[in-house]
C-alpha cells in the first residue's frame, strides 16, 4: 500500500515544529502504532531535507559542526542528548542524499530534534511555515512514490 | 626509559605543524618498546599540559562543545578524524575521574596530537613558551612512565 501525506500529517508535523505540546499530545495519541515507515516519517525526514538545504545551501562542514555545536549548547544539559556525529552525518546524508552509515535507530531519529532546531532557528511566520511545509509536502510526496 | 631530546624534537615539531621536519624526525625515531611507550606519554602529556593551560576544573561543558566544534570546522578532513563526543570527554577527562577506555587507542592518540596542536597554536605558544610548555610535558611524561 502507498505511502500518503496527508492534511492530517501535515498538520501534525506543523504543530510538533510550532511546539504546541497541548494539541501535539492527542495528536501522537491517534498515530498508528507501527514500525512501518508511514507519512508523517516520511513528511519529516522530506521537511528536513528541505530545512538542511535552506540552512546549508552550500554544504559548508565547517557550518554543519558549528550548528550541531550550537544545538547541543542551547538544548543543555537535560534535554536528552543528541550525538553530534550522527547529527553531523545525517546532515550531510540529507544534503548529499546519501545513506547515513553506521548509525543507531535511535541516532537515525535525531532528525526530528534538528528539524525542530533548524525551524527555530528560522523564527518563521505561520504563512511561512505553511509555506515550507507544502515544499516538504511536495519532496514527501516524491519519497513515499519511491519507497 | 625517560623521554629522549629526540622525542621531544619529533613532538616541536608536530605541535609547530612543520609536517617535514616531523616526517624526517618520527621516521628516524627508536622502535623499540621503552621508547616508545616515552614517545606516547610524551603525546599524552602534551595533551595534558595543553589542556590544563586552556582549560580549568571550572570549564563548562558548553565551553568545550564550542571549542571542540571550532577546531574541527578548521579542517576539511578533521571531522572524519576527530569524534566530537568523544574529544569533548578527552578534554573533560583532564580534570574530572570519567574513563575514556571505551574511545579506540588510534581515536585517542588522534585527538590528543590533533587538540595540543591547536591549544599551542591558540595559544601562539612559540620560541621559549614553547620550550617552558615541552619542559612541563616531559617531565609529567617522565612521571607517568614512573
């Protein structure tokens, strides 16, 4: 069965980047509980891609170690700790389209973490946000056609 | 064996980043197994003593994320070279108990050459800095080989 994005995947993807625990909440709570690879994995690895490239338009390394740096430093202490290795790597896998070798599932998963810190970092409006969400929408929907 | 001059000429050199006078040196050095165990405890305690002069117990770990991933930005091959998380426990290892013993012996030795070179370099250490800087490392390398 293909893979869909939906309005439903979407809206959820924008209200985990909003960080709007109160409607993320129920949100998660109607997510199916599987470990197959599904429209809202799809949409945000395709919002991070897009988030990487409007970052990194010139897939400058030294940039990439700085932000990774920056994200550690402002997360702090008890945010649950991102290896900056893997983050660095699934940057460059993101830029480069490239698989990102040797990395964990829970490293793999480090994506959503700097999605969520390349929006912030962007400090975008909501129509902006909308905006970049239907550009991913459109990369999510030539992924999930591939799978 | 303590540390030789000749061991301490081959570490000038690699701190001051002249790549053939390095070359020429390493490759002449004694092979054998005193020597070089003086050679690594001259490196680690290179690192060491750069560490101590850069840092303190007071250090934060935002500190020494932002130092490690400016290094690291410097070069193009470092990033591959140099693990970010396993530098930054390096660093903090000088002045706190954490063991590093699960970081791989090559990954170690990397990051140790790699980061007192550039502590030197910040630290423009150069002419008799240097030679006070080599003097304290050797010694602390001479009292870790016992």
């Amino acid at each position: 069965m293909p893979v869909e994005v939906s309005d439903w995947h979407v809206d959820l993807v924008r209200t985990f980047l909003r960080q709007d625990d109160g409607k993320l909440k129920p949100m998660l709570g109607q997510m199916p509980r599987t470990y197959e690879v599904d429209g809202t994995g799809v949409l945000l690895w395709a919002a991070f891609v897009e988030a990487t490239f409007r970052r990194f338009p010139d897939g400058n390394v030294a940039d990439i170690i700085r932000f990774v740096a920056h994200v550690r430093i402002r997360r702090g202490r008890n945010a649950p700790p991102i290896s900056p290795a893997a983050a660095e790597k699934l940057i460059i896998s993101a830029l480069t389209a490239t698989e990102a070798d040797g990395l964990t599932d829970l490293e793999k998963g480090q994506h959503i973490i700097l999605l969520s810190e390349l929006i912030e970092d962007e400090a975008l409006t909501d129509a902006q946000l909308d905006a970049f969400l239907d550009v991913a929408r459109t990369h999510a929907k030539h992924i999930a056609a591939s799978l | 064996m303590p540390v030789t001059d000749d061991i301490v000429a081959t570490v000038r050199a690699y701190l001051q980043a002249e790549q053939e006078e390095f070359q020429r040196l390493n490759a002449a050095l004694d092979r054998s197994r005193d020597a070089s165990i003086a050679y690594k405890a001259m490196i680690v305690a290179s690192f060491i003593v750069a560490v101590q002069r850069k840092f303190s117990s007071q250090t934060s770990r935002d500190e020494i994320i932002d130092y490690v991933a400016a290094v690291r930005a410097r070069g193009t091959d470092l990033p591959e070279l140099l693990d970010p998380a396993a530098s930054e426990r390096m660093i903090a290892s000088v002045f706190n108990e954490e063991s590093t013993r699960d970081i791989a012996p090559r990954m170690k030795n990397d990051i140790q050459m790699f980061f007192a070179t550039a502590i030197v370099n910040d630290e423009g250490l150069h002419g008799q800095d240097l030679e006070d800087f080599l003097a304290k490392a050797r010694k602390l390398a001479d009292d870790l080989i016992g």
